[in-house]
C-alpha cells in the first residue's frame, strides 16, 4: 500500500540528508526539500481518504515512490562502487559518497508531477460520497445463530452475571454502565440484546432504548433515536437540545459494544468493562453440529475433520456458524470435510467479510500496513515481538519519533492492534508485556484476501 511505500521513501531521504557520509550536490538542494514537503502532504491526503477511494489511485502513486526510491538507492550503491574502484584517489575519499541530485532528476521530476496530479485527483474523489463505505458502514456485526436457543450458546453466564449486576443494587460488584468488547464476531451484540430483551430487565427499567452508533454518527441522531423510542409525540429537532441536557442528568444503566477497548475504557467506569471470550471447545462444537445437522448427530466417520475444522474457528461464533452454514449445504463426505479442515475450501461470504472489514476500516494507515504484513505468517504461528520489530521497521512502517526507541514505537503500534482485537496475544511476559502473538484464523483469510483485492504488494 503507498502509505507504507511512502514513509519507506521519508526515511530514505532522511538517511541521505543527515548522513555524514554523503555528500549531496548541487547544494543547497531545494529539489530533494521539495520532494520531502510533498511526501509530508501526501501523507495527509492518504490519512483522509479511505481506503475504497484510495485504492483506486494507489498503484500509481505507489510506482512514483518505488521509482524515486530505487533511483536514489541505486545511485548511493553506484556511487559507493565507482569511488571503491578509485580508492586511491585522494579526490574520491571512500568515507564520503557524493550524490549528484542531477543524475536523478528525471525520477525527482516524475514524482513530483505525479503527486501534484495525484493531489488534485484525490481531492476530486474525496469530494465524492463513497457508496461502498456508506454499505460498509450500515453492516451490522450482529450474528445469525439461527434461533434463540444457539443464540445463548457460551452467553447464559454472562447473561445471568449481567442482569444480576444491573438490577440488584445490593450486589456488590453492580454496575450503572457496561462495555462489552471483543472481536468482530464473538458475540457482543448478541449479549446485549438478550441482555435488552430479557423480561427482567424490562420489568426493572422504565423504559429501554437501542441505538446503533456507528463511527460517522453525529450526537443529534443519537439523541433523535432515543427521542423516537422514548418519547415518540416530541420526536423533533427542537426537543434535542432539552434532551442531552436532561440525559446527562440521569444516573441509569447502561451497556455498549465495541471492538476498540481504548474507547470501552473512555466511557465507562472501573468495573464496568467486559471482555467477551471465545466459546470453550464443547460449546463450539454443539454449536457447529447445530449448524450442520440440526436434530442429528456429526456421522462418525466425519467427527475427526469436523474437529479439526472447530479447532480452526478458535471459538469464534462468526466463523463456526459461517463454517456450519458452509457444510450444511456441502456433500458430506470425509474427502471435501478434509479440504475444508486444510482450508483448501472457501467458506466465508462477502458479509461475513464485510463485519471483519469494519474493524481493519478505521485503522491508521500505518496500522494497517502492520496488520496486513502478520499474513505472512500461518494463523497459528506464534509472531515474536523482536521479530515483528525487525521486520515491520525493515519494511519501513515505522515512522521514527525522537521521544521514542524503535522498540517502543513498535509495541505501541502491536498494542494498538491488539486493544482494536484484530491480533492476539499468543504468550505475555512476566512484566505483562506482549511476547508472542497471533493471527486468528478468520482474520488469516481476510487478510490474504485484501493483497488479491488491492494489488497490495509484501515483496
């Protein structure tokens, strides 16, 4: 993706220009200064524009930074040898390499018209709605376990905890607001609404509002659902501000869901932040064998794959009932349940794609050059952190701060990742930091998928 083939180039140029060991002519060099001042907008526009608009200027501007890249490495090492072989010139020091700006000016000239074209370009598309992103956005990562009963598969403690903690204010552990978080999938939208729906709750609160608050939601449609729901006769604009005054005041409970536990912590209170878990291995396979047999039982002869496909899942909701639904209308024989368990088989749709697209979505770019790099690796493989450090600063994804080490740079960026569950932690240190993580099996696939899709390039 060009935002990380961009900060590869800024890093480059800031070698050149502060290495004492190169020497850059003509100088001063407003050519070069100008180039960095581009990639500094450039920057900007990609952190506006989203992904769907961009992708369809991105091999451009990504061959404009490659070229440019190449031409000034290429010219370092040319540089480096010519001089070796004149080693014993005292004109050409082997210690100082010096870079004719002039020898790569045409690569200079060509990304500098192809940004100034590009700008122009971007600003056009972003001008325009994106009906993609808008479909993106109104998805709903509500699950479809298919009836009430699988819908409370792995969620009746949780349920029963909830409902405990919310209506009886003797409990100690009680709560006035709650943040469900997890990964895209688990089931925290399906939590809340038996939550939401159950009769105690109902007979405990006066009134019950669902509002579902995307990341482009403004406050007044927040307050107009309520509005609608609570009070239907003064559902208009004039009563909204009466309204967040008077909400404010209230002391009620509350519960939400997200899959960014950095927002969970903002706006709740200590105690009322919940971490949905995976199903355990017997609540994810009655579930797959709900799926795919209904009333009757996995046939013996298919139970070793049928595991072994569950054990892929790693307890998510989202993929077991994408899996089941996949094998309910699939040939059941030991040979394609075998491909399936090898994942030589594609099983999940373009909605089951579109919930996990929304976590990667809102991402930074840098973020999402980092998260997309860990496809390299097999979903179960465990990625240590000295690992990912080395690569993900070799690849140059990231931009150094002169507040902190390499280290911290990249741990902050694998916390960011973590804390928004599109990575796992496979092993923690004694300290508590994040050793080893990991892809989960879904997000595997959505992530191999993207490259296909994007032309996105990891060589």
């Amino acid at each position: 993706m060009s935002y990380a083939a961009l900060i590869s180039l800024k890093l480059t140029i800031e070698r050149l220009l502060n290495s004492s060991h190169i020497s850059i002519t003509p100088h001063p060099y407003p050519e070069i200064e100008c180039v960095y001042k581009e990639i500094g907008s450039l920057q900007q526009f990609l952190g506006q524009i989203s992904e769907h608009k961009e992708s369809v200027l991105d091999r451009q501007i990504r061959v404009a930074i490659c070229k440019l890249e190449n031409a000034l490495e290429s010219h370092v090492s040319n540089r480096f040898l010519l001089q070796s072989e004149t080693f014993g010139d005292e004109s050409y020091p082997l210690n100082i390499i010096t870079l004719d700006l002039q020898e790569v000016e045409q690569e200079i000239n060509f990304f500098t018209e192809t940004v100034n074209k590009m700008e122009e370009e971007y600003k056009m598309v972003l001008s325009k709605p994106s009906l993609l992103s808008e479909d993106y956005d109104s998805v709903s990562s509500r699950i479809d376990f298919g009836g009430k009963k699988l819908k409370m598969v792995g969620l009746q403690d949780e349920l029963t905890s909830f409902i405990g903690r919310f209506t009886n204010e003797d409990d100690p552990y009680y709560l006035k607001s709650v943040a469900i978080v997890g990964m895209a999938g688990v089931g925290k939208t399906s939590l809340a609404n038996l939550f939401y729906e159950d009769p105690s709750v109902m007979n405990y609160f006066d009134c019950r509002v669902w509002i579902n608050a995307g990341p482009k939601i403004q406050l007044e449609e927040v307050l107009l659902g309520i509005l609608a729901q609570t009070n239907p006769d003064h559902f208009n604009k004039n009563w909204v501000e009466i309204s967040a005054k008077e909400l404010a005041k209230e002391d009620f409970g509350k519960s939400m869901t997200t899959r960014l536990e950095k927002v969970a912590h903002c706006v709740t209170w200590p105690g009322g932040f919940h971490k949905k878990q995976f199903l355990s291995e017997e609540e994810s396979w009655y579930l797959f064998n709900e799926k795919v047999f209904s009333k009757d039982s996995c046939q013996l002869e298919l139970e070793k794959a049928g595991k072994k496909i569950v054990e892929n899942c790693e307890g998510l909701p989202l993929a077991i009932i994408a899996v089941g639904k996949h094998l309910s209308m699939a040939e059941k024989t030991i040979e394609y349940w075998n491909k399936v368990a090898e994942q030589k088989v594609e099983v999940f749709n373009e909605e089951d794609e579109k919930v996990l697209y929304l976590s990667y979505n809102y991402l930074p770019e840098h973020l999402k050059a980092c998260f997309l790099y860990t496809g390299l690796f097999p979903h179960d493989y465990e990625i240590s952190m000295s690992k990912i450090i080395m690569l993900w600063s070799a690849e140059g994804f990231l931009e150094p701060d002169a507040r902190k080490t390499t280290e911290d740079i990249a741990r902050d960026c694998l916390e960011d990742l973590v804390s928004s569950n599109l990575l796992l932690v496979r092993q923690r240190g004694l300290s508590g930091r994040i050793k080893t993580c990991g892809l989960h099996y879904v997000f595997q696939i959505f992530v191999l998928r993207k490259p296909r899709k994007r032309s996105f390039s990891m060589s």
